[in-house]
C-alpha cells in the first residue's frame, strides 16, 4: 500500500502558470500543492474564502495567488482569470476541479438542487474552459484537466444527478479538446474513484444512513469493491492531474483517465 506521497518532480513546472478552481480543500488543494512544490506558479480560485486563503499560505509566498470565485457564475470566473492574467500574464494549465455532491431518490430531485449541481459541476467547468481558451490560444499552448468521476463514466442508483454531470464534464472536454487540440492545446478529464477528502467523507455518512450502515463501513465496503482493497488519497489524483500537464502527456488529449484503484474493473 502507498502511505506517503512519493517524491515530486523538482522543477517540472518552473515559471508555468497554473489555475485550480475547487483549490480549498482535498483534491484542489492536494493539486495546487503539487504544482506548487514542482516550481509553478498557482492561481487558487474557490468560493470558501477562509480554507482557500490557507492552501494558498501553504504555498511560496510570491508564487502564488487566492481569489474569491463562485464558479456558476460567469463574472465571478471572468473577474478571477482577469485578476491571474493582471498578476501572473498567462495561464499555461487549467485545472477545473470545483465541485459538489448531492444524492437521493430520482423521484425526489428537488429542481433547484439539480440546477445548482449542474451550474456547479458542469456549466462551472464549461465557463472555466471557455475563459481560459482564448489566453492559451493566443500563447498557442496549454493544458486542461477537467475533474470528472468514476460517477460520470458508470452510474449507481440515487446519484443521478451527479452522475449526469460528472458524464457531461467528459463530454464536454472531448470536444474542447478536438476545437483546441489545432492551437496546441490538450483537455483531458480525470475520473477518480472515491477519494479520501471531506465530500467523500460527508457522502459515506448520508449514503451509509440510507443502508443502514456507518460512513466507517461504508467506505469499507467502497475500498473492498476496487482492485487496490482501498481508497485514493487526495494527492494520488493531483499526481496524475500534474503529469496530464505535463510535456510526457503532450500527445495525449481529449482523454478521461480513471483513477480509481480498479473500481471500474468490479
Ligand atoms: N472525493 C471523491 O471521492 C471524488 C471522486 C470523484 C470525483 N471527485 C471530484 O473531485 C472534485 C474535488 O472534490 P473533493 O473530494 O476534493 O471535494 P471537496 O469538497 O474537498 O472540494 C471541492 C472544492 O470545490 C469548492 N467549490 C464548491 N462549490 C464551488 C463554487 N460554486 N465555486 C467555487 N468553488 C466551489 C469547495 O469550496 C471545495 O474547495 C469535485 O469536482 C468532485 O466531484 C471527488
């Protein structure tokens, strides 16, 4: 089993300017921290001001930026990547990570939580890749990761919503990618499987509670149905995220990597 992260690439993204929305907690901040060690060079954009202003502490002072950003909202994101290309004068990697989970009963999906987990998880990505494109068209170069889910590429009963969005996110960066791929820029998603971050956690105690059973158990029960017999830790995911921005990844796009222990294959 791996129980710590392994070494980072030293200076692999020396002078590259890196966006991650959703930056906050868990998968965001475990990937601007890897950007950061690996020499970049990280925007950090989240709605939740406080936790967001801690992953950018945690960062090298002078290299890094927080900025308040509700990503449903397109003058929210605008104002943000004005304030990136005003304070760092590129982006050169994309990472839209932002996101929320809620679940429950198809037949009571309240209208107004699944328009809020749609603007949310998919038009916030849409929004993130649309503002970003004209930045890296211009540099002729760039790379974005959108964060999907193993939810968006197989399905479980009471996570419709979700799923929906997570599969749009792919679809979505598939054709990002075949209208960005001639100016030299790659979109790739990643599909994590469960994840050991404070959303995972929070879905295993209201999941566990409509089957009768602890969060405990039922993230058990998630580790026992991959491959690995265990949940991903935050960094796992940034790690693949950094190598899809990577020059080894130059030619690989329009691709939705499972990161997910062998969960797919259960
Ligand atoms: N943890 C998992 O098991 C798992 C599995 C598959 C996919 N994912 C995806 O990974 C991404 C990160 O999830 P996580 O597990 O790290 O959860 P998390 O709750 O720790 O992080 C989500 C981040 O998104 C931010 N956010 C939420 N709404 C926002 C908004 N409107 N504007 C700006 N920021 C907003 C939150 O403040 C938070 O910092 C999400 O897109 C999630 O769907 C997570």
């Amino acid at each position: 089993m791996t129980e710590t992260e392994p070494k980072h690439f030293q200076g692999r993204f020396d002078g590259q300017v890196v966006v991650v929305t959703g930056s906050a907690t868990g998968i965001g901040r475990a990937t601007a921290n890897r950007f950061g060690r690996e020499g970049a060079l990280v925007a950090c954009l989240d709605i939740n001001v406080a936790d967001n202003a801690v992953t950018a502490e945690g960062l090298e002072s002078g290299k890094t930026l927080a900025v308040e950003c509700d990503v449903r909202d397109h003058s929210s994101q605008a104002a943000a990547f004005d304030r990136v290309i005003e304070a760092f004068g590129r982006v050169d990697v994309l990472v839209a990570c932002a996101g929320i989970y809620v679940g429950g009963p198809l037949r009571s999906v309240p209208l107004d939580r699944w328009r809020n987990i749609e603007a949310t998880n998919l038009t916030g990505v849409l929004l993130s890749n649309q503002l970003v494109a004209p930045t890296m068209i211009d540099q002729g170069s760039g790379s974005i990761i959108n964060v999907s889910s193993m939810a968006g590429k197989t399905s479980w009963p009471n996570s419709a919503e979700y799923s929906a969005t997570k599969s749009g996110v792919i679809g979505l960066t598939r054709s990002v990618a075949m209208e960005l791929g001639p100016h030299g820029i790659t979109a790739n998603a990643v599909c994590p499987g469960n994840t050991l971050t404070d959303m995972v956690r929070s879905v295993a105690g209201e999941v566990g509670e409509t089957v009768g059973m602890s969060g405990d158990n039922w993230l058990a029960m998630r580790a026992d149905d991959t491959a690995l017999k265990r949940l991903a830790q935050p960094w796992e995911v940034a790690g693949v995220i950094a190598f899809l921005a990577s020059s080894d990844a130059g030619y690989i796009t329009g691709q939705s990597i499972e990161v997910d222990g062998g969960l797919i294959l259960s």
